[in-house]
C-alpha cells in the first residue's frame, strides 16, 4: 500500500476500467479489417484504406478512453477520474457512502465484470463504477 503523504490516507486500489467494457470497439474493428481485407482483395483500394483508417481512429479512442479513467479507493474515499484535457472528478468518502451495488448483465457474469454503484446521502445521484472484479465472495 502506498501512503499519501499529505493526509496520511492509505491508497488501496488504483486501476482502470476493463478492456471487455470495450467490446464494441473491438468487435467494429475486426468487422471493418475484414471488409477492408475483402476491398484489398477485389481492388478497391480506397475503402479499403478508409476503413483501415477508422478502425485506428475507433482503437486509440478506445485506448484513449480507457487510459483517461483512474479509480481510486484510499482508505477515506473513493475517486473517480475521467479526461485527457478536461478533467472530471467525482469524488465520494467512505463515511458518506449510504449504497452501494453491482450491476451485471448475463455476458458480464461470464466474463467477471460488471458496474459497481456507489452513493451518498447528498447527491441522491449513484454513480457507476465499471470495472473487472477479481472476487465476488
């Protein structure tokens, strides 16, 4: 555990969110390398080129996206990071947290992920948290 120096809060975890919450990205990236596979093929280099461009454009956003949000849970509270260059924060402490829940489709049961809610007295708003889970117990 590493220790912030300012308050003397002990960091738990960091981490990102899974790279199966970017599925699509993935699935619409092999679709378009297919298709572009088959322009090559029948000499339409131009599509082909085209959509070996967008599915670069699709994967570093998908990269991008996934690099620019930073969770973190200290012993005090629970961050949420998201933005390159613009930044959104939330931020929750622990003693506030009234709710908490996990939200999972059948496909994020097979896979081990899913969204982890977390919510306090004052917001009345909950926000999500998607993320791998390790244990479920």
């Amino acid at each position: 555990m590493a220790e912030n120096k300012q308050k003397n809060v002990a960091i738990i975890s960091i981490f990102h969110p899974s790279w199966l919450n970017y599925f699509k990205h993935f699935f619409w990236s092999i679709i378009f390398i297919i298709v572009a596979v088959i322009c090559f093929t029948n000499e339409v280099p131009i599509v082909g080129l085209l959509l070996i461009s967008i599915t670069i454009i699709i994967l570093l956003g998908a990269i991008l996206e996934r690099l620019s949000r930073t969770y973190t849970i200290t012993t005090d509270i629970v961050r949420s990071k998201a933005g390159i260059i613009a930044r959104k924060e939330n931020e929750i402490r622990i003693i506030d947290i009234r709710e908490t829940g996990v939200r999972q489709s059948i496909c994020q049961r097979i896979f081990g992920i899913g969204h982890v809610f977390f919510a306090s007295a004052a917001t009345g708003v909950v926000s999500p948290y998607m993320c791998k889970f390790k244990n479920l117990q």
